[in-house]
C-alpha cells in the first residue's frame, strides 16, 4: 500500500534505521560495501539464495577476507545447505512446507494460512537471537562465524504433540487438522460468545472451576469425561453446553468476568485493531 508516495511495508519493516541506496552492480558500490564491512560486527542478508551476494563478492568468505571476525547473518526461506538452497521462498510457502499448514484450518476443509507472516517475523527472531550468542562466543574465542537460518526450520519448531504423539504411538496417530477445538484436549478451544469469540484453555486441574462456572457440577462425575482424552472425544456435546452457558450472557465481557471469577483461563478473540486499544497492550 502506497500514501502519498511511502509505502506502508517499508515504513514498518524499517522504522529507526538509517539507510544507505548504493547499485551493487558497479564495481566502486561493491568496494564501497567492502570498506564498510572492515569495521562492522555483524552483516546481515535475507537473499533467496547464497549465490546472490556471491555473484556481488559479498558472501561470507569475502566479508570475512577484509575482517575475519565478522558475523555473518543469512535469513532465508530454506537455508543455505538444503536441496531447496537456492530455491524462492517466502512466509505462506515456508508455512507450506514445515506443515503448520497442514495443522491449520477445518478438517474437512483445505489448508488455510495463518494469518500473519510466522516465517517471516519468527525467522528474524532466531536471527536476532542468535547474533547475541554468537557475539558472545566472538567475546570468548574471538572467533566470528557464518549463522544460516531457514524460515522453515523455525517453523518446525513451532510444532507441538504432533511429531511426538506420532513417535509414541508408533506411527498409528497420524496429526491432522482439529479446527476450532483441540482434538486431544476439552476445553481447548473457541468458543462463541454473545458479541464475538472466547478461547478457553483447562486441563485437569482446571475441569473442575469449568464445571462449577457453568453451573454444571454433574460432569464431573460423568465416567466419560474423566481425563482430557475422553472430554475431547465427546466435545461436539460439551462446546454446546459451554456455548449455550455464554448465551446466557448479555456481553463477551461478562463472560469473561465469570470465568476469572472461577479461575478458568481464557482470553477474547480480539483482532489486531483491537488488541492496539486494548488496556493490556496499552499498559505493556
């Protein structure tokens, strides 16, 4: 989105920094880039593939030629020692192929995008975090080193039960997409609210404060709904009896007054508008 000639991306993704617009393609802007490299700690690049700044000589080997404990920062869709190497990427493909997609949407439904760049921000935060490591390791040997990340890998790591579930069972639990509520866990799920939609969050030691809340004490002398797997194999029953619960309300607030009246934990489904004005973000 373009205002008045600033697009709205560059403005986000570059607040507070300061820049400097050289056409790499001419011999005296590379050298220009090489002179200031001599003097930094850290070059960071997010290029598709590693032959991009090779072609320029300004890969890690030649940053390193003109200072040797250089840290050298790539961030790209699938790394630099994949097959996929020198392949484009961007967020929705690395969503794509790390399988949170997989894991998103209905189950009956196609795989759907989260809605929000995970690849993209979570990938900078492994890069970030790891240059303070590797300053620290520089501070400690004097040593500078080449750190690779793939969007994809950090990703993966966002995965919960299902590579373990599948490891424990061996192979009989296969992930798949649950929906609206977790498909091994009751309550975990959204929920319909009068005005919008609740996320309520209670394992064991919770079931109890969600029965007494909803003014359903008897459920927790049902044989069935003893442990999180048994109230998930009959959640369709017990979001009914939830959500008829909360229509019983005249706000989404007032539900969500009586749920931390009984220690249940949950949160509004708010969207980023309204998460900006929201008195939590506003006091963080």
């Amino acid at each position: 989105m373009i205002v008045e000639g600033r697009s709205a991306w560059y403005v986000q993704h570059n607040r507070g920094k300061k820049s400097l617009c050289v056409d790499w393609d001419r011999p005296e802007a590379r050298e220009l880039l090489l002179e200031l490299a001599r003097d930094v700690d850290i070059v960071a690049e997010n290029f598709s593939s590693a032959e991009v700044m090779g072609r320029r000589g300004l890969d890690y080997e030649s940053i390193r030629a003109v200072n040797p404990d250089v840290i050298y920062l790539s961030v790209s869709c699938f790394g630099r020692t994949s097959p996929w190497a020198t392949k484009p990427g961007y967020d929705y493909i690395a969503q794509a192929v790390s399988g949170i997609m997989h894991m998103t949407g209905e189950p009956d439904g196609p795989p759907t995008m989260v809605g929000s760049a995970l690849g993209d921000t979570n990938g900078a935060v492994h890069g970030f975090a790891s240059l303070g490591y590797a300053l620290y390791h520089r501070e400690r040997t004097g040593r500078g080193q080449h750190i690779d990340i793939a969007m994809t890998d950090c990703l993966f790591h966002f995965h919960e039960g299902q590579l373990e579930m599948n490891h424990f069972t061996n192979g009989e639990w296969e992930p798949k997409r649950f929906g609206a509520h977790h498909n091994v866990v009751f309550p975990a799920g959204v929920f319909k609210a009068p005005q919008g939609w609740i996320v309520i969050i209670a394992l064991d030691l919770q079931w109890a404060n969600v029965c007494r809340c909803i003014g359903r004490p008897d459920l927790l002398d049902d044989p069935r709904l003893q442990d999180l797997a048994g109230r998930a194999e009959h959640r369709v029953e017990l979001v009914r009896i939830v959500e008829d619960w909360m229509a019983g309300f005249g706000s989404d607030q007032a539900v969500l007054d009586a749920l931390e009246e009984h220690h249940v934990p949950a949160g509004p489904v708010l969207s980023p508008l309204d998460a900006l004005d929201h008195p939590h973000f506003k006091a963080r």
